[in-house]
C-alpha cells in the first residue's frame, strides 16, 4: 500500500482555474448558443442568475466585509447569531373554539413548541359580533373571559405570546390587561393597512385607526413592555402572487408610513422601530428567500436611520410563515417537503420566530399527526441540524451575498417608485398595487401552466389515483353557539350602567385606559369597536389572494364531479414503430398528460398508420396521442389523423411534436392539438376536459 508524501501540494499539480478559460470551454460546450440564453436563468425578480459566482462578485459591494451584529445587521443582528437566542417554534393552531386552542396549545408545547400564537377567526378581527362564520380562519375571541380559556394553564412569563387580531388589536391588548394575563415577551401587532389591503374594509376612519394604533404603542410600552405593537404584515403579498423584491419594498413602504403616522402623533421613532415586527411569508425558492431575509435586515436597518432612529431600533424583528400561495391540495404530502426547504431558508436566512404550516392546512383544519410533523421540522432543523450554533451560516456564500445586494437595490428602488407615487395607502386605494400584484400572479400561472415553473404533483409527476384528504371546515354552527353564550354571560354578569359609562368616556377621551376599563366594566370587544369607529368604514378592493396551483386544482375537481357517473375517459397512445423511434416522445406526452386524470394506454406499439387508427376507433378511446419522429410525420399523420376522424370524429387526436411548416396541413386531417416544449399545459388539458365533457 502507497503512502502519500507529506509534501503533496495538490493544488501545484493544476493550473489555477480562471474566468476567461472557463468561458472558453463553456462557449465550445454551447456550440455557438448564447450563453445568456442557455445558461444564464432569469428569476421571478428579473434577476440573473450566473451558473458560477467567484470572489470578484462581491468586489465593490456595500457592507461586504460586516460582522454579524454590526451595522447594517446583514449578517445578524447579535454577533452570537442564534446561538444564544435561538429563532422560536411558533406554530399556528387554528382550532375554532377556546377551549379546542387550549388543548392543542398545551399539548404542543409539551412536544417541543416554544412559542404561542392565537390567530382571531374572521369576526374576532374585524370587531365583530360572532356570526354565522364563527371560527373561521381562527379562534373565536370576543372577550377577556375568552382570553383566559384559550391561554389558560401556559405559563406566560416563559413562553412567548403572539396574537394576530387584525382591526381588534388593540381592543385585544386591553383585554389581556383586564383579564389579568402579563406576558412578558411576544406581539399584539396593530397594523391598519395591513388589514385594509387583505380585507378591502377596516370598521373605522384611518384617521382613527391612526389615532388608535398611537394609543395603542404608548400604551403597550407602559403595560407590556417586553410586547411589540407595531406590526408590519407583508406576508399577504405573496398570496397575492407577489415576488421577493415587492414584499421587501412593500415592509418599506408599510414601515415607512407607520413611522410617519405615529411620528406625526407622539410616538417617538425609536419606540415606533424597537416595537416593530415585520411579518414575511416564505416563498419556494431555497436562495432567494435566504437572500431576502439578510436582505430585509439590512434595508430595514438603513430605512429607520433615515427615519432618525438608531441603536437597537435599526435591529430588524422578523417573524416568518410558510404560505398558502405555494401550498398544494394535490399530492398534499409533498408540502412537507416545501415546508422543510422553506423553513431551512428561512433559519438561515436568520429569522426570529418561524410558523411551519401542516401539509394538509389546504383542507382545513389540522390533525394531531399534521400538527407533530410541522412541529418536528423545526425541531429538526434546530437539535438535529444544530443550525442555531452557526453564527451567519450564510455568510461567504457568494451566491448569496450577490442576490442579497441585488435584492436589496431592486427592493429600494420600487420603494422609492411607491413613494414618489404617494406611499402604499395611495397605491392602495388608486388600485396600482393590486394591479402589479395581478400581473406578477398572472406570469406565476403562467409560467406553471407551460411547466416553466414545476410543481411536483401538479403539473408533473401527477397522481391521479391519490386518495383525496377529507376536508376538515370547522363547525361554525357550534362555534357560533359556543361563542354567543359566552357573550351572553358577559352581557349578563355585567353592570350595564357602569359599563355604558365607560364606554361614554371612551367616546369622549378615546385612550386606552378609558378602552380598559370599559373591557374590564364588561363591553365585548366589538361594542368597543363600535364606540372607537365613529367615522364611516375605510374601504378599497383589496387584493386579490389565491394559490400557484388553483388551475390544476380545478382539473382534478371536475374530473371527480364527472366520475361520479362516468368512467374514467381513456388516452391510447399510438406509439409507431420500435422503441427508440417513439419512446421519448411518449414518455414526455404521458407525463404531460398525467395532470388531466385520464387513463393513459401506452401498452401498444403500431406498424401503420391504419393499424394504430383502427385500434383507437376499436378502443373508444376518448383522445389518441400519435408518437413517432418528424420525419415520419409527413406521411403517418394525415392517414392517421383522416381515419380516426372518420370512424370517430369525438376522438381527440394529439400529435407528439410541433412542425411549424406542416402545422395547418395537419389540423387540416384533423388533428387537434401539439404536445410539445413550449405547449402550454394548463390549456391544452383545460380544452382536453371541456371536448370530452369532463367540464361540465
């Protein structure tokens, strides 16, 4: 056996690699192609992305050779990263009633969660009396008295409280004061804007939810200081098809009018930053959202020291949460997958807080199972990928210290853009940032139905025969029942007098002492809200929320609505010739053809043309893929395509190909359609289930 010798100096057996001989080499590979074409990609943010980054990328960038806890915080905003603070395990458990919360809350804090976050369901964020939609979209909390059974047993002085209560925030805030509850650290985030983008209506004049959001930070720093109160929730944008560069220049424009509005009102800026949460969603793009959370850090840190803030104001808070934008309903078990990618971007990226949603949150409510599997992702990532002991685990990586500064310049400069227009109220109301939104969600559909843009089970690699998950709405009939006599005893165990005082006051004065003591004098939280809201409503469209795959979605629904009295329409594929002269062809159109739900027959092989034609007239096959190579086509695809129109006319006849030159020629036997590269998947199965009647 050889023994290498100490003195083996690899590196002096190579020449040292350099720039001008790997493009070279690269170019001689391309065969004349462009390389910007052929090896260059193009993100959703127009960035470039090059095959290969070096030293030099990062030659000349701004805070390149920063520190972690040094400004302008890129790299982490406590020099000790995670290490001694590490990012909390905050999972969402939108169980409908208090109680149901309650139990979940404490069962999953005993199994690793470290963090506790109580979503309002629709009626409780609006201000509203609970309705006929109760519990939807959370849990229904419309009380101090509510409040103590959902959070009853956790102790709060060790685990961290987050509360998502939309309009009712601070109403919520003095609800916590009166019922006794002192969490020492956590949010109760008010964050008008927020909440008129999403729900096209707050229930009062913005000049009073301004007025009350001041109160409200003032008076958080008094009673929970260890709170933050100013919220700045952009994670809408995403559902709303939004890029990575509009979500950090829409946490701008958000933070930029929050501290002008409650600069203009009091609150001095430094209070109005260090309370601040900004709320992200994250996407599926593993680099890009690493990039944008160092990127987020470092825009936020130069906005408030424009804003005259400084020291730990300019530290970035950043709570993130997987988004039902890239969340699938078919093949739902792959979202355990997004769900690890995202969240492994998301920590090292540096997050401080982390909601993991379960793989089947598209169908409603989670299953203990569901629930544990969220919650050990992150756990995962933590005591078994130990990416808490790794200060920046990012940093060096020149990709990404590339994207983070072309995140960065792109994200100011929409800032700007959205400035100079007025700020994000007047986007908002004149409707440019629902219609930019509009189109970024329409080049995501885009690009997923010419399968530019891949997700697993949907557009590619589909299963059709997947057992659907049974969908789990809550009970709003029983959560309305519950949630009305718990207003009810309110409103009965409550000295009506003294409460209508109070609520009179808090018509004159508006503090949140006078919101308090009413609270405490027995008002529920939406006759509060009707006493502060005195102006009419702020109204405008909001945007326009969904999911990347809600077109796939629909194939699979009408394809289930019709085989309930149908049998499964059938695909034969008419394979002509040998193996290798169909093979690859028809394996590209099955796949491309899984999405539809059809039976596809790829058990047959022709020699002719009438032969493969007689065998789909003979099957009553509802579509036929003719399969073979261009230069078979000239004569196959006529006398195919003439006779299964002859002796079926409903047939749809598919060709595996596209020749530009003989395209009219062949509709003209009849055939139907291409299956090709630049196909546009999404429409072609849309026009293959309306022909056959899938669609109804």
């Amino acid at each position: 056996m050889s023994k290498l010798s100490k003195d083996l100096n690899l590196q002096a057996l190579f020449e040292k690699p350099n720039q001008e001989e790997w493009m070279k080499l690269t170019e001689k590979v391309l065969n004349g192609a462009p390389f910007e074409k052929k090896v260059v990609t193009k993100t959703l943010e127009g960035i470039s992305l090059q095959p290969v980054y070096d030293r030099r990328t990062v030659e000349g960038h701004p805070y390149a050779d920063t520190t972690p806890g040094e400004f302008p915080y890129i790299r982490g905003t406590a020099a000790t990263g995670k290490i001694l603070n590490s990012w909390e395990i905050c999972q969402a458990l939108p169980y409908p009633s208090p109680e149901e919360f309650n139990t979940a809350l404490k069962e999953d804090l005993a199994r690793g969660q470290d963090s506790a976050l109580l979503i309002l369901d629709e009626d409780g964020r609006k201000g509203e009396e609970p309705s006929a939609q109760a519990g939807t979209g959370g849990t229904a909390i419309h009380s101090p008295a509510d409040l103590k059974v959902a959070l009853d047993g956790v102790n709060l002085t060790e685990v961290p409280l987050h509360i998502e209560a939309g309009s009712a925030a601070p109403v919520v805030a003095g609800a916590l004061k009166a019922a006794g509850l002192t969490p020492v650290s956590g949010s109760v985030c008010s964050d008008p804007l927020a909440a008129l983008a999403v729900e096209g209506v707050i229930p009062m004049d913005l000049t009073e939810a301004r007025d009350l959001q001041a109160g409200h930070v003032a008076w958080m720093a008094e009673n929970f200081p260890g709170l933050r109160s100013v919220g700045v929730d952009v994670s809408w944008s995403v559902n709303a098809g939004g890029n990575a560069v509009t979500e950090l220049a829409l946490m701008l424009a958000s933070a930029a009018e929050n501290f002008r509005e409650l600069t203009a009102r009091g609150v001095d800026i430094q209070l109005a930053a260090s309370k601040s949460m900004v709320k992200f969603a994250i996407g599926s793009d593993y680099f890009m959202e690493v990039a944008k959370f160092r990127a987020a850090r470092g825009l936020w840190a130069h906005l408030v020291k424009a804003c005259g803030g400084e020291g730990d104001a300019c530290k970035l808070y950043q709570f993130a949460g997987t988004s039902a934008w890239q969340q699938t309903k078919l093949d739902p078990y792959v979202n355990l997958l997004r769900a690890t990618s995202q969240g492994f971007s998301a920590v090292v990226g540096g997050v401080d807080a982390m909601r993991l949603d379960p793989f089947d949150a598209p169908f409603g409510l989670p299953d203990t199972f569901s629930r544990r599997i969220a919650r050990n992702i992150q756990l995962v990532l933590r005591h078994e990928a130990h990416l808490n002991e790794v200060v920046d685990p990012a940093g060096g990586s020149w990709t990404i210290e590339n994207l983070t500064q072309e995140l960065s310049a792109r994200a100011w400069a929409k800032f700007q853009e959205i400035e100079k227009a007025g700020g994000l109220l007047v986007s908002l109301q004149q409707g440019t940032l629902q219609d930019d939104l509009k189109e970024q969600m329409k080049k995501q559909h885009t690009l997923l139905a010419q399968r530019r843009l891949i997700k697993v089970g949907s557009n590619q690699f589909a299963f059709p025969d997947e057992k659907k998950l049974p969908l789990r709405a809550p009970d709003c009939a029983s959560t309305l029942k519950g949630a009305q006599a718990s207003v009810d005893a309110v409103k009965a165990n409550r000295d009506q007098a003294a409460m209508q005082q109070e609520l009179s006051h808090l018509l004159n004065e508006g503090s949140m002492e006078t919101m308090v003591n009413a609270i405490a004098k027995g008002a529920t939280f939406s006759e509060v809200i009707s006493v502060t809201g005195q102006m009419q409503s702020a109204r405008i469209n909001p945007v326009v929320l969904g999911t990347l795959t809600a077109g796939y979605e629909d194939l699979r629904e009408d394809l289930e609505a019709y085989l309930a009295d149908h049998d499964r329409p059938t695909i034969l594929m008419a394979q002509m010739g040998p193996v290798k002269q169909h093979k690859i062809r028809s394996d590209f159109s099955q796949e491309f053809l899984k999405p539809s739900g059809f039976t596809i027959d790829a058990s047959q092989s022709f020699d002719s043309a009438a032969e493969a034609a007689a065998a789909v007239i003979a099957a009553k096959a509802e579509v036929t893929v003719l399969c073979s190579t261009d230069d078979t086509y000239p004569d196959l695809v006529p006398e195919f395509a003439k006779a299964v129109k002859a002796g079926s006319p409903d047939t749809v006849v598919l060709l595996a190909g596209l020749l530009p030159d003989l395209t009219e020629e062949f509709k003209a036997a009849g055939v139907d359609d291409f299956i090709h590269l630049k196909a546009n998947n999404l429409d072609l199965l849309k026009d293959l289930h309306a022909t056959t009647g899938v669609a109804q």
